[in-house]
C-alpha cells in the first residue's frame, strides 16, 4: 500500500574532473506525500548536477533545494539532507548539512582508527526563507572511510524492541 512509502533517500553520482556528489535526505512523514517530495527533491538535484557539472556546490545545492522543498511542502513537510562533493583530483571532501545527522569520518592512524563527526549545522529544507549553507572542507587521505546515514537507521527497531542506536553503530563501524 502507498502508506509504506518513507521520505529517505540518497543519490550518488559521478561529475566531470574525477568529481562526485552524494546527497543524502530524509523528507519528515511517511506515505505518497513524502516520496512525492523525495522525488522533488531527487529531480531537483538531477538539474543542477546537469546546469553546473563538475561546478557543482554543496552550499548552493542546499540552497536551491531549500526553496524547492520550502514551495513544494507548503509548510507541511520538511526534509534533512546532507550534500557533499569528493574531489579526488585535490583530495578535497566538501559538505554541508541541513539538519542532518552528522556524517563519520573514520581515519585509520598509527595509533589506531580515529572517528570525527562531519558537523556542519543549518535548518532543515523548507524551514524558513532566507536560510544559509556554509560548506565545509576536509583533506581526504588514502584508507579514508566516510559514512553518512538518515536517523531511518539508529531509530530502526531491533531484537528485543530496542533501537539500533548511535553507539551501535559506532561500534558496527
């Protein structure tokens, strides 16, 4: 039935220059009305990666889809979402975050793995008018592992009822 259709979604996909970009979202509800946002917002994504190829920026990829989101939802429906450029080319790893849960950077060092939170803050999609999108950048250095997630995964139920967690998934990793 069309009920079970949710508002998580990711896009990958490779630009010019040894460029790619991630988005990664999760539109507030459930049912035709949040897929149909999701598919907004996926189509919206598409175009710009099209317009702007291996020009694409994260910031201005939250900001375009702020106010598509912010038209579309009517006020009704938001959307978190995380958008990130990897330039291999430069090394380079760009983000930003619209309410998102923070992506993990795992680095593996001589003395073992290190975790960083990849926090970049800004509202959710939708939210209000006039919202900014600061990008953010780091080195990427070989054996880099990134993960990114919709909280669709550390809210998920479990054996025994209980959610599976942030320190789960820490731990998974």
């Amino acid at each position: 039935p069309a009920s079970t259709f949710g508002g998580d979604f990711w896009d990958f996909a490779p630009l010019p220059r040894g460029r790619s970009a991630l988005l990664i979202g999760d539109v507030t509800g459930h049912g035709v009305p949040a897929a149909m946002l999701t598919a907004t917002a996926k189509a919206c994504v598409d175009a710009l990666r099209h317009v702007h190829g291996e020009n694409l920026r994260v910031s201005e990829t939250m900001r375009v889809l702020d106010n598509v989101i912010r038209d579309a939802g009517h006020g009704s429906f938001f959307m978190t979402a995380a958008a990130v450029v990897l330039d291999t080319q430069q090394d380079t790893l760009f983000f930003t975050s619209a309410g998102h849960p923070p992506g993990l950077l795992l680095r593996w060092t001589e003395s073992g793995i290190k975790l960083v939170r990849l926090i970049a803050r800004g509202n959710r999609l939708g939210d209000a008018p006039g919202s900014t999108f600061e990008a953010h950048r780091i080195r990427v250095e070989v054996g880099d592992l990134f993960f990114w997630y919709t909280d669709g995964l550390t809210d998920a139920i479990g054996e025994g009822g209980r959610p599976f967690g942030m320190r789960r998934l820490l731990r998974v990793l």
